[in-house]
C-alpha cells in the first residue's frame, strides 16, 4: 500500500496555503482546477495501481479538496482520509492506521509519501516506510532533520525506487 500526502506531495498548493490556514475551502475549491499536479505524479499513481498497489491520501484538508482532483485527473485512488475524518491529525498515525485499514493493509508492506516532518513523525507512530518528497519544499531541511528513511528530490527519483522495491517500469 502506498499512501500520499496531498498539499506540497501531489499537488503545488502553495499558492492557497493563506485560504487553507484560514480554513477558506470554499475559496482554496473555486481555486483548485488552477492548482498543477507535479510532474509525473499522475503517471506514477496510474502505475503504482497497475502493478496492484492500493493508493490512499492522508491529509490534514478536507476530503473534498483530494476527491476533487482525484476525479479531474482520474486518479486510481479509492481512499482518502480527510481533516474530519480522525479526531487526531498528523504527526498523529490515526489517518495512516485508518487508511491501512480499509486497504487491510499492514505496516510491514506500507510505504507512506509526505513533505513534512509531521509526516515523517506519523510513519513513525503507524511503523510504516517514511518517504520524504522534498520536490515540493522550498526549505529541505526541517524534512531531513525529521528523519525519512529515504528523500527524493523528484518525482522521478521516488519512480525509480518503486521500480526496484515494486517492480514498476522505472
């Protein structure tokens, strides 16, 4: 099971994080179609679903935000844990242990993709594989001081490490 963050990981939201941090989400969705998804990542998601991965979102947003473009992009992702539903929030694993849950996936075969050292602190409580994706940070170093047990620069670095552990095409 491969499980995303969503803000900074699959998608540049750093344009809204004012009207996120303002729980504006009515303005962040009138923004979203604007919003570009990273290089590469709907084609990694599409391959990670083709080679059986289950895909999931944890995010500190609300659903409605990920769902959104999950169905823009068309996006193989059937799980998303969302802002209201856990009573814990990252760096909390409750979001990671529920999306695992639903997969009936465990922690030894669960690889959890995320920009922040919340994050990396929430693999950590699931005892999951903390991946960094620093493509999205301005600033790396709060990440790596957090720990990952890998930080890919790029979406095509972190492709190239699910070919080896997954066999998808690199």
């Amino acid at each position: 099971m491969i499980i995303f963050d969503f803000d900074q990981t699959l998608v540049d939201t750093s344009s809204v994080e004012h009207l996120r941090a303002a729980r504006n989400w009515k303005a962040v969705m009138a923004q979203a179609p604007k919003l570009p998804v990273y290089d590469g990542i709907t084609q990694l998601l599409q391959d990670l679903h083709e080679s059986g991965q289950t895909i999931a979102i944890v995010t500190k947003s609300p659903d409605m935000v990920p769902k959104a473009f999950i169905k823009a992009h068309g996006w193989p992702i059937d799980i998303v844990v969302g802002y209201h539903h856990v009573k814990n929030r990252k760096p909390h694993p409750e979001g990671l242990l529920l999306a695992m849950s639903k997969a009936g996936a465990g922690p030894e075969d669960t690889y959890h993709v995320g920009d922040q050292p919340q994050d990396t602190e929430a693999s950590r409580g699931a005892d999951v594989m903390a991946l960094g994706s620093a493509w999205g940070c301005t600033d790396t170093s709060e990440l790596v001081a957090s720990n990952p047990d890998a930080i890919f620069n790029s979406v095509s670095e972190l492709r190239e490490y699910f070919a080896g552990k997954l066999g998808i095409a690199a």
